[in-house]
C-alpha cells in the first residue's frame, strides 16, 4: 500500500509537492477542477465548503484538459520524487449534460473520451469522479473536530431545491432562467449512469486508464430533491455489476461509508477489496451517519483505522490512500498542518501494518 495525498488545483505547486514527500507520500492524486474560483480570498485553503449557491463557477467548456498540460504535471509531480496515481473529479462545464441529460450530452460524452485518452497517453493511470446531480452539498462547517478544530459535517437534510444552471454544486450557466431543475427518480438516475459506463467503459480500458467512482457525499438517498447514487454500501455492487471491467473501479471513500446508515464499514472493506476493486482509496475518519456526521481526526472518528487496513493488506490492496480531508489545525497552515497530521499517522499506521 501506498501513501499519497491530494492537492486541490489551487495547490498544485512545486513546494506543495515537496511537503507530500517531506510528510512521507509517493504519489499525488490532483484536482484539476478549480473549486474556489469567484469566491472571498481567504476561503481557498480548505476543502470547499457550501451554500445554496454551491463552490462557484466551473470550468471553461471549451477547453478539455490537453495532453501537453497532463504530460507537464506528471513531469512536473515526478521532477520532486513522487508519482501521479490520478485524476480527481470531472469539471462541471466539461458533462453538466451527461448529468442532466442535456442538449449536449453526445458532445460531452466525447470530450469526456478525449481527456481520458489524452490521460493514458499521459501516463497517468486513475480517473476518479462523483456522478452525482447535485455534488457535495448541504454540509456545515463548524468547530466540530477536538480541540474545537473546524471540520465539516451535516445537521440535518438540506432540501432547498437546485437551481437552474447548476449541477455538481457549481454553476455551469450563470444565465440561465430563473428557476429550479425538475427532479428524477432513482431509476433515471442509473440509467443515465449505466449510459455514462457504456460509452466510457470501452475507452477507459483502451487507454489503460480505470474510472474510480466516488460514493454519495453526503450519502443521503436524495438531495435537493434529486436523487443519489451510491448511498449505501451496497448500492457500490451495483454500479460495478453496471458494467464489469477493470475499467471500471472505485475510489473508495471510508469516510463517506461510514457515514452511510446501513451495513458496516468492515464488511464494505472486504467485500469491495476482496474484489480488486479499489482504484484508491480515500483514508478519512467521522463520527456519527446521515443526517448528522461530523468529519474528526484520523485517529478520533468511529471507525478503527488500523483495522481497515488490516483488511486491505490481507485482500492484498496495493494501491494508494490519500487523507481525503481533514479537520483544520489551528495555527498559521490550517490545511497543512491537518494533513501533515494525517500522513504522520497514516505512515506509522503503514509501517506498523507491514511488519506485522
Ligand atoms: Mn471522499
């Protein structure tokens, strides 16, 4: 198992990359995806946080990730020792209609093609996504965390409906008409999923690249009156059964599954991992489930963390744990003191797991 860490767009600079392999890590996972863009200065070091108006703008639908910028991040992620595991999220602009099976579905799809071939050409072997209508939404951001840290969590269903122009909790059209977007039902919902697989699947597995499904964030069975994927553990089987194929994996989120009400994150473990399943995995503690959670400490949620990876060594996991979040450290680096902290752990926790 290998230890990586995330680094939204904003941070993905040269010095950042040395603090990962200064804390321990080989591998980077990157956002490309600017989540903070037309927000308050001072907001963007965290993970991005929420309001009905969602992170923001997405990106620019006309410009698709080009080869040559994926080719200089690797360069640029292995110039400081370390590896580039993959890709985290699709931009809104580049498949708001493969969501909301617009106009422009057919051409996003093949945009989403072109990028995933131009990652393989690039060398860069994961693709991680959330298909999801309305994202990361509805949390709250309070001193949750010990030593009254601020962290993330839920308090409650957050039901304000969607409005038009927005999917994936950023705005896509700043124009739109006033109103909101009609919800679907679950099944809509699988079947623009099962599309999505369809025509990715074939192209993934050509460019040697896996597609690695994130679950429900929150995993709550609808939100603003749309409906969620993969919101139970089980509902995880489900979207590989979609369409098997090494192509298609999982990135594999434990803080997310144990926030969810039913199963146990033990079993998710080794029910996924047995599988080869885990494209990467997201290594991120919580007390509490939906509809109220709280993001902790790694080493201070409900879930026994060093458990977790004794399933995956005995499954023989050999992929990458990036922190996911982390509580915010009270100091003049929130951010990376909260993740220094968390690779700190999770390298002891490595180490101790592999002499064992
Ligand atoms: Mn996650």
């Amino acid at each position: 198992m290998n230890l990586g860490l995330g680094l939204y767009h904003h941070a993905l600079t040269r010095e950042n990359f040395q603090f990962a392999r200064q804390a321990g890590a080989t591998h980077i996972v990157a956002h490309l995806v600017d989540y903070f863009k037309g927000r308050a200065s001072g907001s963007n070091e965290d993970q991005p946080m929420d309001s009905e108006r969602g992170w923001g703008f997405a990106g620019d639908a006309n410009a698709l990730w080009s080869f040559e910028d994926l080719l200089a991040l690797r360069k640029a992620v292995e110039a400081e020792g370390l590896k580039l595991e993959g890709i985290e999220n699709f931009d809104p602009a580049h498949w708001h209609d493969v969501l909301l099976d617009g106009p422009k579905r057919k051409e996003q799809i093949e945009g989403l093609k072109t990028m995933v071939r131009r990652m393989g050409r690039a060398g860069i072997p994961i693709m991680g996504y959330n298909f999801s209508i309305t994202g990361v939404c509805g949390r709250t951001h309070r001193r949750y965390a010990r030593g009254n840290a601020l962290a993330a969590g839920m308090e409650g269903p957050f039901d304000a409906p969607m409005p038009n122009g927005m999917v994936w909790n950023m705005i896509y059209d700043p124009h739109a008409p006033a109103g909101t977007v009609p919800g679907i039902t679950s099944e809509d919902l699988w079947s623009r999923f099962g599309a999505f697989l369809d025509e990715l699947v074939p192209v993934a597995e050509e460019a040697g690249v896996k597609l690695a499904l994130h679950p429900d964030d929150p995993p709550m069975p609808a939100m603003r009156g749309q409906p969620r994927l993969v919101y139970q553990p089980g509902l995880y089987q489900r979207a590989l059964d979609q369409k098997p194929s090494p192509s298609n994996a999982l990135e594999f989120c434990i803080g997310s599954i144990a926030e969810m009400t039913d199963g146990d994150v033990y079993e998710a473990v080794e029910q996924y991992s047995r599988q080869n399943k885990l494209a990467y995995v997201h290594f991120r503690n919580v007390t509490g489930k939906v509809p109220r959670y709280r993001e902790t400490f790694i080493d201070d949620g409900d879930v026994d963390m060093l458990r977790v990876l004794r399933i995956l060594k005995r499954n023989q996991f050999q992929g990458v744990l990036i922190p996911d979040h982390t509580p915010q450290m009270s100091c003049a680096a929130p951010w990376h003191a909260g993740m220094a902290f968390a690779l700190g752990y999770m390298r002891a926790a490595l180490q101790l797991i592999d002499r064992e």
